[in-house]
C-alpha cells in the first residue's frame, strides 16, 4: 500500500514539474492573440470591420484588404475568413518608403494626389493629413502612462479622468469603429483621419458616434470610462500606416 502511494505521489511531482520548469504564465490577452495570429486567419465575428482586425493585429488596412481582394467600402461578414498571412512585403516596403515625419508637408502633397472623396470613409478635404499643429488633446486629464516599445509595452497613451468626462476627436476623420469587440480595449472608437492616420480612445463608459459618422477635430465622441481595465482612465492610440507612434509626438505642449 505504501508502495503505490509513492508511486502515486511521485508521478504528481513529475507532472507539475513538467508543467512548470522553463515555462512562464501567459496572460489571457496574450494566449488569445498568440492562438488568432497561429492559425493565419482570423474568423470575422459580429461587429468586426475591417478596421477593426487591421488594428487588432498592427497591419495596414489597405494591405489587409488588399491580400484578401476586398475592395472599398471593406465590407466583411460574420463567419468569412481573414487571412493574416499573405500580406506582401513588397507592399509593407513601399508604405514605409512613404512615412514621413508629422512636422513635414510632404505628406500633405502625398494625401491630396489620391482621389479620397470616392468612398465613404473618406476624410473632409480640409484635413488632408493631421501634422503635429493639426491634432487636439483628447482629454484635459494629466498623463499617467507613456508610450513604450519595450516592457510593459504600452501603444498610446494612458491620460486620466473622472467617469463620464468627454473624450474629443483628436483631429477631424470618419468613424470606423464603434464597439468593444478588440479584447483589452473595452468600449473603443477608431477614427480614420486620412489613408496614413487613424486614432483610436479606448475603455470609454460610453460612445456617443456610431460607424460612417463624419467628426470634427475636438467634436465630443465618448466618454471616460474602465471598461477593459481597472482604472477610469482614456487610453489613446495614432496608427501611421497600421503601426503604433507616440502621440506625445503629434500633440501639441499642454499648457503650464
């Protein structure tokens, strides 16, 4: 009898030493976007737009579209498939031949040479491309968290506030997104300012535009809110051609 206990107890060490040596506990965020980016497709749930999965895995949404043979207005359905992987490099080098710093004009020349006005995402004329004097402080709150590429990675800003205080259109654009299907930003806002910009304001309590609707720049969207985090707290996200920047760069000194 006190054979087989030892037997027993030494098998349960070995399985739980198995389990933990050289191993370290992954978030439930992170299981969930290592799981999606494995399979090389994503599943289009209700509410996702194409916008919406560009941002989720840091990707253009021209490229995305492209790889997929979606054409404008992005029009995706429940249950279709999205695939990942196919996106050119070719393509990922000639954006990024384009990217130009928020301060030069020569991105505006670059936005005004396409014909924006065919689609309905299009962004009003007068705000070709937002430069560093373009954009506005989504909320008045202090800075509480910066961006950073290393750990704990943080792709915006965190800028802290009371429940229910507005949160404002950085600078003028189309909503493309309007919902809480991105895990860990609860309710969010997406915001296409022009084909290289959008912004994003996550964990609002609540959203005050819905999909298509047309902004202007400080124009009230939502408000402040916890939901995906445990702080009330706006985190705000600028996407250049699919990837994070500082906002820091493109907004302008707070005053005092």
């Amino acid at each position: 009898m006190k054979a087989l206990v030892t037997v027993i107890l030494v098998t349960i060490a070995t399985l739980l030493t198995g389990c933990l040596s050289g191993r370290e506990f992954i978030s439930v965020e992170e299981k969930f976007s290592k799981q999606q980016s494995a399979t090389g497709f994503h599943l289009v749930q209700q509410g996702d737009t194409l916008f919406s999965i560009a941002w989720r895995y840091g990707i253009d949404y021209r490229e995305l579209a492209s790889a997929n043979s979606i054409p404008s207005p992005y029009t995706i359905y429940p249950g279709q498939k999205i695939d990942i992987r196919n996106i050119s490099k070719k393509s990922r080098v000639s954006l990024a031949a384009t990217v130009e710093k928020p301060s030069k004009p020569v991105a505006k020349k670059q936005t005004s040479a396409k014909p924006v006005q065919e689609t309905r995402h299009s962004t009003p004329k007068n705000n070709a491309t937002p430069s560093g004097s373009d954009w506005k402080w989504p909320a008045n709150g202090r800075l509480i968290g910066q961006f950073s590429t290393s750990k704990p990675v943080n792709k915006g800003i965190d800028i802290a506030g009371s429940l229910g205080e507005s949160v404002l259109a950085a600078a003028a654009g189309t909503v493309v997104y309007a919902g809480q299907g991105l895990r860990g930003y609860g309710n969010l806002v997406i915001v296409k300012h022009n084909d290289t910009y959008l912004s994003a304001y996550a964990h609002t309590s609540r959203i005050l535009v819905s999909e298509q609707e047309v902004v202007k720049a400080g124009q009230k969207i939502a408000e402040i809110g916890s939901t995906g985090t445990d702080k009330v707290k706006l985190h705000f996200e600028i996407r250049r051609n699919g990837k994070p920047v500082d906002p820091l760069t493109y907004l302008p000194a707070k005053p005092g």
